[in-house]
C-alpha cells in the first residue's frame, strides 16, 4: 500500500548526492546522454520542466507516487475512447455506449483503489461523483465526436490507436504513445467549405485530412495558446511527419461536454522541439535538479505527490 503524506514527511531526508553518484555509475550513457531509463518521453520533459526535482525523486531515485484523482479519471476516458475506436476499424461504428462505458469503468475501478484515502479528501471530490461524471464523458464522445473517427490503419496492419512511436532528436531516443491518428480529420470541414472548394475545381487540401489527436480530460478548454505551444503535439506531428494536430477534450465541467480544438505545426516547431528535447537531456546528464519556483502551483500538496519527501518534509 502507497505512504500516507505523514509517513513520508517523516522518513530520512534522501542524501542527493549519493543517489546521483549512484545513478551515473549504474547508467550507461546513451547517445552521449546520461538518461535513467535510456530513453525520455513527453511526460519525463513534461516532468522536468515543471520541476527538476520532481524528476530527481521519480526517475533518478525511482520512487513511483499511486495515481492520483485527475490521473485516474483521464485513464479511464483514455481506454473509453481506445476501446471505441478499435470497435471503428473492425465494426466502422463506435462500440455500443454500454461496452464502452464497461471499459472506462473497469479502469477507473482498477485505478481508484490504489489513490489514497486522504487524496479523495484533499480534492474535495467524491468517488462515485468523479466516476459517474466519466461515464457521462465518455457516452458524449462516443456519440458526438466518434462517430466521425476514422483511425489510421497502415499497409501492414498497424493502427494508429495507442501508436508507440520510437525516435532519435539529435542524439536522444524519445518514446511515446500517440493515442489516434484519424484519417477523417477533414470531416471539420462544413459542407458549404466542401462545396466551394469543388466550385473551385480543388479537393480537401492532403494537409486536413489526417491529424493527430490527443485527449484530455479536464475541468478548463485549453487556450490556442496552449494547443499552438504544446510540446507533446509537436512531438508527435515530427514523428508522423502529419502538420495537423488536435486535442479532443472531454470536459468535467458543470455540464459535462466534448470538444475539439486545433492547430498546426511547422519546421520552426519541430526546430524549437529539438532546443527543448536536448537541452532538459543536457541538464539531466549534467545532473542538474534544483526544486521549481515554490510560489509554483506545482509545488503544493494537491499537485506534486512527492511534496512531503522534499518542501513539505518533517525538517
């Protein structure tokens, strides 16, 4: 069973250096790079951008924290919608809502057990509230935004559903999982956009018709400021060489809503992602993993869950 916040603020203070001396003798250096797992990933960036000593205590020390509440809820959305979108490339119609919510809820059960008693408490949320708020979230999408999902499916089989992708940036091996390549992303198009193209004698442009897609489940629409900066996004459209990207959200709102929100990415982009990519890699070789800013919103017990192990430690 995962610590309670006070038994963590109370344990031995972790000695930094020697956990580092100890994670540069027993990693072998990749590319050059000196990386705990041989590889990073968006959420590892993600990770370390937010907070190098976050990173420090979940990779370099290997102290998995259980899921929390928002973790729990999105795992659940995301097998909804993986489950639904399978049922597309075999069946050509999203799978029964009663299967598809029997998918997000076999998750969000499995997950839920293991989040701290007092997490529920420190959120201020409700088990059963927070779990049928996600069935009304993933009945929505399947009825409103996956019916005009049309999930990539190369010459030799592969789906572009949970898509592992395996690249090199400059010298660092990025993984991840890009979870839908949709190949009627053109279906945005209104027909009287449609109708004046063929006025025109033109086609949907090749460019809008495949996009990426990653989901998000969370109580604000993100900004086009933050869609148009998402690293993640960027990521993946280099991986695929597809420009066109988006996020589906599934809203926890007061009325729960679905929506879909979109951009572009360019070789200036991918150029910046590179910046990113090799300089958090840098630093972690470096073994640079000082705390973030502590008027950070990330540095607080609701969002760091090794808060009582660093800031909020016994002392």
């Amino acid at each position: 069973m995962a610590k309670g916040r006070e038994e963590l603020a109370n344990e031995p203070v972790i000695d930094i250096d020697d956990k580092l001396r100890e994670h540069i003798a027993k990693n072998t250096p990749v590319g050059g790079y000196q990386l705990p797992t041989g590889y990073l990933s968006h959420s590892q960036i993600a990770m370390y951008l937010k907070c190098p000593m976050q990173y420090y205590h979940r990779y370099i020390c290997d102290n998995k924290r259980p899921p929390g509440v928002a973790i729990t809820l999105g795992s659940g959305t995301h097998k909804a919608a993986e489950f639904t979108h399978h049922h597309i490339v075999d069946h050509n119609v999203p799978a029964p809502v009663e299967q598809v919510v029997a998918a997000f809820s076999d998750s969000f059960d499995h997950n839920a057990k293991d989040v701290p008693a007092e997490d529920w408490k420190v959120e201020g949320v409700n088990q059963g509230k927070i779990k049928d708020t996600g069935i009304q979230l993933v009945s929505l999408y399947n009825r409103i935004l996956a019916p005009k999902v049309k999930p990539q499916v190369t010459a030799n089989g592969t789906r572009g559903i949970e898509k592992k992708l395996e690249i090199n940036v400059e010298g660092v091996p990025l993984v991840g999982f890009i979870d839908l390549i949709d190949t009627n992303a053109d279906a945005i198009m209104s027909e009287e956009e449609r109708t004046l193209l063929k006025q025109y004698g033109s086609d949907v442009p090749e460019v809008f018709r495949t996009a990426i897609s990653d989901f998000k489940t969370r109580s604000k629409s993100v900004s086009e400021d933050e869609i148009r900066g998402s690293l993640q996004l960027t990521i993946y459209a280099y991986a695929e060489q597809i420009s066109l990207v988006r996020y589906d959200e599934l809203l926890n709102q007061k009325v729960p809503k679905v929506k879909r929100i979109h951009s572009m990415r360019t070789t200036q982009d991918y150029k910046w992602m590179f910046e990113i990519v090799t300089g958090v890699a840098r630093a972690i070789t470096a073994g640079v993993f000082p705390p973030c800013d502590p008027t950070s919103w990330a540095c607080t017990p609701k969002w760091c869950g090794y808060y009582y192990m660093c800031r909020g430690k016994a002392r």
